[in-house]
C-alpha cells in the first residue's frame, strides 16, 4: 500500500435546492458473468435495469448518486463526445459545456457523459464531498433529481502533469439524428463493487499489485464492463474506443483477456491515470461513438 501518496481532500459544500426528474424504468435481463465480493468467477444470471430520461433522449443504467453506469442514445439521436484540447476547472469548465450545448440547440438534459481528470487520488470522505460538488451544477441543468444521476462519468488522476484542481476532460451530448446507428457510453470502474458502504472492503484484491493480482482487478474490470454493454444492449464489437487507467504494468493482461474478449478491436487507449479513489489501481471504460471532436 503506498503510505507516502498525497491524499485529496474536498470540504462540505451547500448546494442548491433540488429539482424533480421522473425516470420510467425499463427491465432487461441478460445473462452475464456474476459478481461479488468474493471475486470468484461464477456464470449467472443477473437482472439489469435501465431507465429512460426522457428529457435527455437517452437511457442510462443506475448505480451511484454522483453517476450512473452508462447510456444509450433513444432512437432518433445519437451520442457526440467533445474533448477539450486542455483540461478546465470544473466550474469555468461546466459553463463551456453550457453554452456548447445551447449553441447547437439542444436542452441541458442532454448532458449526458463527461470525463474528468483530478489532482491526487482521493480518501473516502473527499470523494463524497467532491461528489456533492459536482452533482450541484446537475441539480441545477434540472438533470439530477436528488436521488437519480443519469449521466455517466470517469474520473481519473494523471499521474504527470497533474492538473491544479479537478478538471472537465470530456463530455457527451445527445442530438437529434434520424438515421444514427446506436450509440452508448459506459462509464468508468475500477476494480470494486458500486454502492457499498465504502470502497476499501470492497476492493478486489486490495493493496496487491502483483501480476496475479491486476490480473484479477482486470478480470473484474472487464467483466464490469461487459455488464454495462449488455445492460446497454451492446457488446464489445459495437465499440469505437476503449480506455485503460492505470500506472502498473497491464500488458499480461493484453492477450489472455482483453484481446481475446474482442475488447481491443478498435485497440486499447491507455492513459497513465490513478483511478480516482485511494488503492484503486485499474480503470476501464468504453463507447460507441460516431461522432468526436476536439475544442480549445
């Protein structure tokens, strides 16, 4: 365990008042590998639920109250991701993401994914104060409703070239388009179970990072990942880009796992990032997206 790793810690702060969302849900069942805190591989079959926000156009997977597991464009619109060239805080950030999204038109609940970068791993009890932060603009867009967070996320901390403080990286937006082919985000995770009382019991092989022990985060990982696909009726082939993070050393993972999953067939994006919480080591997360660009 690293002991000399400068630990993020964000205070308390108000927020605005909340807004009511309605999310119908819609139930789907997909076999799919089983998972628990015991880490065992097991074959199962788990019950997944999706819920459509309907004023965003787009379906999204529960979790978290700070994210949810990942979305899908409705039929008629299709997921466009944009970049920023450079990190920005989140607050100049969050308003550049507004007046993109009102300059093509489209509602604020259309926000729909977004990718943030943060100076240090966080602790525990910093993590849920910066969540409390970011969730405040979401409640303010009328996205989210005090209990529900549609909008997928990842947050990762580079391990140079550190920004100053949490940044937005990227973000998705749903818009119209008739003859789109679908199009999902999955959201990050790291080698432990959402919703738990805290991370640290939770985490796969926790404070181990052997080569038989990433092996065994990846495997989790991946497995999480092709949950979230399945959820989003999706599947590793219907992918335009996959993203690992982590500062260990995950090629032994390559061949066994992810290339023999069918998850690099559009090739592996490695970022050299931190997952965002103290002694998680591996991240992943995914999309289909047709539709990318970068601004300054």
């Amino acid at each position: 365990m690293r002991q000399n790793r400068r630990r993020a810690h964000f205070g308390q702060l108000l927020l605005p008042r909340e807004r009511q969302c309605r999310f119908p849900a819609l139930t789907v069942v997909h076999p799919v590998a089983a998972c628990g805190v015991s880490h065992k591989s097991s074959e199962g079959v788990a019950t997944v639920t999706t819920q459509l926000f309907a004023p965003g156009a787009y379906r999204f997977i529960p979790a978290v109250f700070q994210y949810s597991g990942g979305v899908a464009a409705e039929p008629g619109y299709r997921i466009e991701r944009v970049t920023f060239r450079r990190p920005v805080p989140l607050a100049a950030g969050f308003a550049r993401i507004r007046s993109f999204i009102e300059a093509r038109g489209r509602p604020l609940a259309s926000f729909c994914a977004c990718e943030l970068r943060s100076p240090e791993p966080f602790t525990e009890a910093g993590f849920k104060a910066f969540n409390e932060l970011y969730v405040g603009t979401l409640r303010e867009w009328g996205v989210f409703d005090g209990r529900t967070n549609p909008v997928a996320r990842s947050n990762v901390c580079p391990e140079l070239h550190k920004p100053t403080e949490p940044s937005l990286h990227a973000f998705a937006f749903t818009a119209p388009a008739g003859d789109a082919a679908p199009s999902f985000c999955v959201a990050g995770s790291g080698e432990c179970p959402e919703g738990q009382s805290n991370y640290r019991d939770h985490i796969v092989r926790c404070g181990d990072v052997s080569p038989a022990g990433l092996a065994e985060k990846g495997r989790w990982v991946l497995g999480e990942m092709e949950r979230r696909l399945a959820a989003l009726g999706a599947r590793w082939s219907s992918t335009t880009a996959v993203q690992v993070y982590t500062v260990h050393d995950f090629h032994p993972l390559m061949a066994r796992e992810i290339v023999a999953r069918g998850a690099a067939q559009a090739g592996i994006t490695w970022h050299y990032c931190r997952p965002p919480v103290v002694d998680i080591e591996y991240e992943m997360d995914c999309r289909g997206v047709a539709v990318e660009q970068v601004v300054d």
